[in-house]
C-alpha cells in the first residue's frame, strides 16, 4: 500500500527500527529496511524472513490436546498477538545484546501482528555490518531471540479451531540464568 511500509521504519538514534505491525508487509520491506539501516562502511547485510507454512509448529503448554484434534491438518494462516509495549521493550534489550555482543549497531526487527495468510511473511530481520560474521551472528541472534523471549503470540489456525503455538518464554539469552 501506499506508504504503509515506510510509515516509522526510519531508524532511531541507534541505527534501529524495532517495530510490531498490523499492516501487511510488502514483498521488497528487507530490501527497504537494509537501504535504510546500510551506510558506505557495510559490507554484509543479512535478511531473515519467517513466513507461514503449511507445517504445524509446537504446541504451547496446555494446547497439546487441542493440537492432537488438528493432526494432520495444514495451516491455513497464523493469528499473532502481541503485548505491544512490552514486546519492544524486550526487541530493544535483544537489540543492546547484539551490540554488546556482536558490535551490531544497525539492526532491524519489525513484527506482524493479527492474521498472516499462508505464505505471508510475519516477521522481517535485518542486520547491517561492516562484516558479514558479524551480521550473520546478530541476525540469528534476534530472531532466535525474538521468538524466544517476546511477548507475541502465534495461534495456527485450520479448519474448525486454532491452536497456541510455543515454548514458554525465557526472560534472558539462552545460556544464562533469569
């Protein structure tokens, strides 16, 4: 749509855009997002993009039965819902990691909340380096992060119900206590 994609995604003072969106993405946003985030030192961007899949993931505690029910049924679409003030206050605590850990300053993590139809994409993850090890390791770090951690929710819907999706959330990077 017009302008939806560029509404907010410029980045902060910090070289980010942390976003959760309702509005659809559109198919060149990772393009957008490396060309906003990019400066003539960088050398290596790297994109991650989750889209929905036909595949069931894992059931959320408590919805195992439930999941039992749709066995053998595809996604038709996944329903997100997100915890918005909290779920960016955590992408920025996986943004300064990042940094700390990855000397990543050019990061973008922007999520899709309500219904994402097959084969839409749900969440977009751009990572900007002078150094391609650098942007592969914060890439991977903030989308493993980012499902681990945020509070957004994934419901698999098929015919005749839906499912929660996940483990239950960790409050620090994996590997450390909290």
């Amino acid at each position: 749509g017009s302008g939806e994609a560029e509404a907010g995604a410029r980045p902060d003072e910090r070289g980010r855009i942390l976003e959760i969106r309702e509005a659809p993405f559109g198919a060149g946003l990772a393009a957008e997002l490396a060309d906003r985030l990019a400066t003539d030192e960088d050398g290596g961007v790297v994109a991650f993009l989750g889209r929905t899949r036909t595949t069931p993931g894992t059931p959320a505690p408590g919805q195992e039965e439930e999941a039992q029910r749709h066995a053998g049924r595809d996604v038709q679409a996944l329903t997100y819902e997100a915890f918005e003030p909290m779920a960016l206050a955590v992408l920025e605590e996986i943004a300064d990691e990042i940094e700390a850990r990855f000397g990543v300053r050019r990061l973008a993590i922007v999520h899709r909340t309500g219904e994402v139809p097959l084969g839409d994409t749900s969440v977009v993850v751009v990572a900007v380096a002078p150094h391609r090890d650098a942007a592969f390791a914060a890439a991977r770090h903030a989308i493993d992060e980012t499902k681990a951690r945020a509070p957004i929710w994934k419901a698999e819907r098929f015919t005749g119900g839906h499912v929660w999706t996940g483990h239950g959330a960790r409050t620090g990077p994996a590997g450390e206590d909290g």
